[in-house]
C-alpha cells in the first residue's frame, strides 16, 4: 500500500513539472570558455594593472537587458527568468584581465597586489544590450572605451573606443547571451591587441 501510494505521488509531481503553461527554470548564463586569440594577436611588454571595469549604473547587476527599438529605445528592460552569473562588469574584467595576462606573459598586476605596474588599462563597458529590430529579429550591441596610463608619469598615453554588433541567432535570452558573450570577446581580443601595439 506505502509503495503504491509512493508511486502515485510520484507521478502526480512528475505531472504537475509538465504541467502546460508551467514557467521555465530559470537559467543562468556567463561567457563560456575563453579565447586564446588575445595572446596570438601580440604581446604586452611590462606588467600591466587591469582594474574592474566601471559602468553604467542599469549595467551593473545581473539582469540581461534588451531594447525594443521598434517600441521605445531609449527603455531598457530585462528578462525575468535569465540572468547572467555576475554582472556584465565583473565577467568582462575576469576576461579582460585573463587575456592581458596570456599576452603579457603572465605580467598582470590585481589591484590587491600593492605592486607598482608599468602600465594602467582602465576601461568602461558603455552598452551591453541586446536590441529588436523586431520581435523576431535581434542584434547584440557592445561598446568599450579603453584609457591606457603610463604608471611611472601617471599620464594618458592612449584612449580609444571599441564596440561591435552581432546578430542573435535566436529572439530570446539565450540568443541574446551568446551574442553578447562573443561580441565581449571579440572586443577584448581587439583592446589587448592595440594594449601590445601601444607599449612596444
């Protein structure tokens, strides 16, 4: 009688989880494995300290944002049951200082270190956001500037602005995220490559 009336609860649980209209786990997604192009593209001569990428205030917090540009652009919005593992910052400082260090040759300086680096690549993430042209058709945009400072003269010796667009391959989060994380990555390649050129 307790086993069959195990087995009857079981399979009313098993029912409900598939019950039609029932919401979707929520998921959870970060960049994937790294690039190694970053250290192919050249290498940084001196140490280098990568302090955490600043932000605007709508980006830092885990929430994947998209925009309607068909409704309203200037809204942002964000998807209630996907998020990243982190804000948008903190994952593209963990690529971005993994990537300088490749190509430095293991020289990256953290910021709790208290050692005295060559150099100070300090950058800002400026969008971050998965925008519809329609409701079936999105594009991942991603936008960085990039301040590279001369540590020993505490002075700028080069600033340059990075974005790039991609197409999602699907009109939803999981679309989204993958564009996003690739269009992160691409930029990240492109910031060490010009970092190796401007401390030759």
């Amino acid at each position: 009688m307790f086993r069959l009336a195990s087995t009857v609860f079981a399979t009313a649980l098993l029912a409900a989880c598939q019950l039609p209209g029932a919401p979707p786990p929520e998921a959870t997604f970060d960049f994937g494995l790294p690039s190694v192009a970053a250290a192919q593209a050249g290498s940084i001569r001196g140490t280098v300290l990568v302090p955490e990428i600043a932000s605007p205030e709508w980006l830092d917090s885990p929430a994947i944002v998209y925009r309607l540009a068909y409704d309203d652009a200037a809204r942002t919005r964000i998807y209630s049951r996907s998020r990243w593992a982190a804000p948008p910052p903190s994952l593209v400082t963990q690529r971005l200082r993994a990537a300088v260090a490749l190509a430095s040759g293991g020289l990256l300086v953290q910021p709790q270190d208290a050692v005295r680096a060559d150099w100070v690549l300090r950058v800002d993430l400026e969008e971050f956001s998965q925008v519809f042209e329609a409701p079936d058709k999105s594009r991942a945009y991603v936008r960085m500037r990039a301040t590279l400072i001369r540590a020993t003269e505490r002075g700028v010796a080069a600033q340059r602005t990075f974005g790039t667009e991609r197409a999602a391959a699907s009109a939803d989060a999981a679309g989204g995220a993958r564009a996003l994380a690739s269009g992160a990555d691409e930029l990240v390649d492109a910031i060490v490559a010009w970092v190796a050129v401007q401390t030759r």
